[in-house]
C-alpha cells in the first residue's frame, strides 16, 4: 500500500511536470536515464545479503546480477530506484542477517519475520539512517543486542519487533534513548537494569515472556512512561515501589498473569491519567484501595482471579464515569453490589462472577443502557423474579449469566415478562430452581445457548423451544 501510495505521488508529480512543459517530460521518459535501474552497489548490498543465507529457498532465482534489483523477489524501490523495502517474511531463509542491508542509504522497511534467521542483528540496521522498521521477530537470532555509540544522533527507527528469538543479555539503554517508539520485545531473564534510563520511553511492551524478578525501582524513572506492560510473565513481590506516582503519565498499566501478592497500593490514585488497569491472574489480596476512585479516566478494571477481598463499596464508582469494563471474577468479595456502580452508565462489560456477594439486585442496573454482557454467576444473590423484572429493560444485553445464586427459587412464570430481544446467551444453571420452562423466554428470540441444567425444573419441553 504505501508503496503504491509513494509510486502515485511520484506520479503525480510528473504529471505536475507534464502541465508546466511536455519537452521536459519528454527528455525524462525518452533518453536511456541512468537511474532506470538500481545501482551496483545497492544490487551488490542485496547479493551480499544472499551470499550469507545458507537457505534462501529458491531467491537466486529472481536475485540475478544482470537484473534490474527493483524487480527482484520482495525488493521495492522509489521511482528513482533507490532500494526502499526488503519484504522477505515467512520464507524459509536461513543463515545469517548479512550487516550490508545498512548500506541501502534508502532502506526504511525491513520485514524478515517468521524465518530461521540465526546470529545476531547487526548494528548496521539499528544505527541506519534511513530505516523505520525492523521486523525480525519469530527468528532465532540470538546475543546480546549492541549498544550504540551514545554520540549516534536520533535515528528515524519507529518500529522494531525483536520478539520470539534467543535474544539475551542487558538492555542497551543508550540504544533506544534515541529512539521514538518501542513496540516488542521478547526477552527472558529479569528486567534489564537501565531501563528507567529511558527517560523518552512511552510505550513498554514485554508481555508473553520469561521474565522473573521483581520489578525495579528505576524503572519508575521512565517518566514519560504511558504504556506499561508486563503480562504474562513470571515477576514476583510487592507493588509498594511509592515512586510508582514518578509515572504521572501511564495511561495503561498492565501486570495481568504474574505472581504478585498483597494490597493494591494506595498511590494507584495518583495515576489520575490511568485507562487501563490490569492485574489479573496474580496472587494480590487484601481490599480493594478507596483511592482507586481517583482515576477517574479509568475505562478499564480487570482484577480477576486474585485473593481480593472486602466490600466493593470501599470504591465509588460514580467518580469513575468512563467505565466500560469491569472484571472481578474469582475473587473473594463480599457485601452487595455498591449503588455507585450504577451510575457508571458507560458500561458495557460486568463480571462479579464466583464471588461471595448477595443481596437483590437494584432497579437501577437498567441506567446501563449499553451493557451487553453481565455475569453474576456463583453469588449468593437471591429473588430471581426480581432480577428478571429489572434486567428485561436492560436492551443491549447479549450475554447474562446468573446461574448458581437464587438458591431453591421458584422460577417466574410472570406472562408479562418481555425483554431480552438481543440476548444471544441465557445461563441459569445450577440455582435449584423449580417450576417450569417459562413462556417469555419464547420471546428471547435471539437466544443461541439456554443453560437451564442442575434445576429441578418440571414439565415438558415446550414446543416453541424450536422456533429460537
Ligand atoms: C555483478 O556484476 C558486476 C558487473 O558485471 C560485477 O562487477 C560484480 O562482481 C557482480 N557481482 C556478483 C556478486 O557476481
Ligand atoms: C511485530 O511488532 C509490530 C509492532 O507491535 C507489529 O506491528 C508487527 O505485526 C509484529 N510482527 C509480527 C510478525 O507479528
Ligand atoms: C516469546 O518467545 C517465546 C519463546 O521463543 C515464545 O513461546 C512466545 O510466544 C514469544 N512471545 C511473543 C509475544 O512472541
Ligand atoms: C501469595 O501471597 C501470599 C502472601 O499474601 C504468600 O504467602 C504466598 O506464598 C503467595 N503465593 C504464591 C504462589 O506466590
Ligand atoms: C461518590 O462520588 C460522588 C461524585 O463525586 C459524590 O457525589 C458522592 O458523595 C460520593 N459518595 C461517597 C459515599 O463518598
Ligand atoms: C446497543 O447495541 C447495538 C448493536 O450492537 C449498538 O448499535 C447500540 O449502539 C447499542 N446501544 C447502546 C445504548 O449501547
Ligand atoms: C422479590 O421481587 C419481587 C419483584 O420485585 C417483589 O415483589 C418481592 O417482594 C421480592 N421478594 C422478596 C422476598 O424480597
């Protein structure tokens, strides 16, 4: 596409050429031009690079030295024939990443992706002068990562995807300070030390690797910091790092699938830009903090699957009015459902799911106009009849979960219930519920799943089940 795009401005500027005068034109077009090929040198970097796979999986074929390189496999160029982009992903290539590819003064993009690479990553690439993205992630390209000299001016590098490979050894801090934007990594071993060197740093993305450790303290001086995550990986300890407030930038912060244990600290309301908060899948515990109120920009909370424990209503959630999710699931939380969360009338997504909450549920759920998925499931919510009464009104809902609450309810059989025209997913399971498969759900006539198991439901099994 961007190729396209740069060929038609090049044309279009011809074309402004053609109206100022065709003689002009003509010369161009019509007099063998010594730019109507890519230079040796250029076609000699490209061979070199050939030279050095030891499985170029049928590239000489279109590589051949009395060709035109711009018109070779996964090369293309700019309309005066400088080399522009090396586009060799998933190939088959093996061997080496030969350090000639930065000698293409016009090179910006480099995609060798999904190949069997192996060796290094030369510095020729990082320093170039010309390239904005290096991808080269899914390769076995392995040592350490080189430093640049720290005189080397900001290099135009905006994309660099080193993820899934044997990359090991420190964080060449000096490297990046130059740089704009880094968007993957893939290491194992612990947070490389230097990292909160990078004081230019916005985006930090190691999800989904072997990291373990702790987090460093340092890495709270990266004050430009606005997205910061480290899912899926091993880290341990505590979050009471208090110069966590250096971050006043973050807009997401993401530690979901690691081992982190104890409270919520309180200075999470001092990330008052917060968006995204993700701390999942650990082993945190203690009440959620008052103070989480204070990021008010929050769109959203996942907490899920911790050992957090409390009342909800230790959070008031009428401060946090750009909710859109929210994920408490397989938690320890007790009490009822805290009426602030009500007037969170953004969101779409609400899972309190295998908790220890009770209580009936409050008419004003139907101020959640655009909620489309509630779980509640495994509660000790009761008054089924209630809740089916509030949640008819609630229009968008597509997907409603409250089995294992309402324990030995009767199920309504209420004729004037009439909702749920979109709801796709209806789960009731495991509530002990007598009665009989009620008519309303025949008007549900959207519904694709209907989980009514582990009831004590009786009766036949109505004839216009066929028509959902
Ligand atoms: C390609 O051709 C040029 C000119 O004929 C020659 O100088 C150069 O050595 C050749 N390169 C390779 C790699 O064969
Ligand atoms: C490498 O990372 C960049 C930036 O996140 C991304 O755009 C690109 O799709 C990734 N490459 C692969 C092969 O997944
Ligand atoms: C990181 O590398 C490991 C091992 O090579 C791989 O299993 C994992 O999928 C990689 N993660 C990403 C995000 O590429
Ligand atoms: C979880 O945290 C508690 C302290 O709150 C600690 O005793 C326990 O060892 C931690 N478990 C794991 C698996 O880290
Ligand atoms: C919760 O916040 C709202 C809006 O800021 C405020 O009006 C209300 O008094 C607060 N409730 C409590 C219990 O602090
Ligand atoms: C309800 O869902 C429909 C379809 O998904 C969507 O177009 C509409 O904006 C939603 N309404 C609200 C209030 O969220
Ligand atoms: C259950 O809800 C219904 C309808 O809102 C109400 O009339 C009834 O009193 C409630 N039952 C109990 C035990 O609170």
């Amino acid at each position: 596409m961007e190729e396209l795009q740069l060929y038609n401005k090049t044309y279009s500027k011809v074309l402004h050429i053609h109206s100022l005068g065709l003689a002009l034109v003509l010369l161009v077009f019509c007099l063998p031009s010594p730019t109507s090929s890519c230079t040796e040198q250029e076609k000699d970097s490209l061979l070199r690079f050939l030279a050095e796979l030891s499985q170029d999986s049928g590239l000489s074929a279109s590589w051949r030295n009395v060709t035109d390189c711009c018109k070779w496999e996964g090369i293309a160029c700019r309309q005066d024939r400088t080399v522009i982009d090396v586009l060799l992903p998933s190939k088959g290539l093996e061997g080496h990443i030969s350090r000639s590819l930065g000698a293409l003064t016009g090179l910006q993009h480099l995609y060798l992706s999904d190949n069997s690479l192996s060796g290094g990553l030369p510095l020729e690439l990082l320093s170039s002068s010309s390239i904005a993205v290096i991808d080269v992630s899914f390769n076995q390209l392995s040592g350490t990562l080189h430093e640049l000299p720290s005189s080397t001016p900001i290099r135009p590098l905006q994309v660099l995807n080193i993820s899934s490979n044997l990359f090991a050894g420190q964080f060449p801090c000096a490297t990046w300070k130059a740089m704009e934007n880094l968007m993957a990594l893939n290491f194992s071993g612990s947070i490389p030390q230097g990292v909160g060197d990078c004081s230019k740093l916005r985006v930090l993305r190691t999800g989904d690797n072997y990291l373990s450790g702790t987090l460093p303290d340092e890495l709270f001086n990266a004050i430009s910091l606005e997205y910061l995550s480290f899912a899926n990986n091993d880290l341990h300890g505590v979050l009471d790092t208090a110069n966590t407030v250096n971050l006043r930038n973050l807009t997401t912060l993401d530690l979901g699938g690691n081992r982190f244990s104890r409270k919520i600290p309180d200075y999470i309301g001092q990330l008052k830009r917060l968006e995204e908060f993700h701390l999942n899948n650990n082993n945190m515990s203690g009440e959620l903090p008052s103070a989480l109120s204070n990021c008010t920009n929050l769109m959203t909370i996942d907490l899920k699957s911790n050992g957090l424990s409390g009342e909800l209503t230790n959070v008031n959630f009428s401060n946090l009015p750009n909710l859109k999710k929210l994920d408490l699931w397989s938690s320890k939380f007790t009490g009822t459902v805290p009426e602030s969360m009500y007037s969170c009338s953004n969101l779409t997504a609400l899972r309190l799911s295998r908790n220890n909450l009770h209580g009936q549920l409050s008419s004003r759920i139907g101020n959640l106009k655009h909620l489309s998925f509630l779980s509640l499931s495994n509660n000790k919510f009761t008054n089924i009849t209630n809740a089916l009464h509030i949640l008819q009104s609630s229009k968008n809902l597509t997907a409603l979960f409250i089995g294992h609450n309402f324990w030995g309810e009767i199920l309504s059989q209420d004729e004037t219930i009439d909702g749920f025209k979109n709801l796709q997913v209806l789960s009731m399971q495991g509530c002990e519920l007598s009665g009989r498969i009620p008519v309303w759900i025949s008007r549900a006539a959207n519904l694709q799943m209907l989980i009514l198991s582990d009831n004590h439901l009786t009766g036949p099994i109505p004839g216009w089940i066929t028509s959902l």
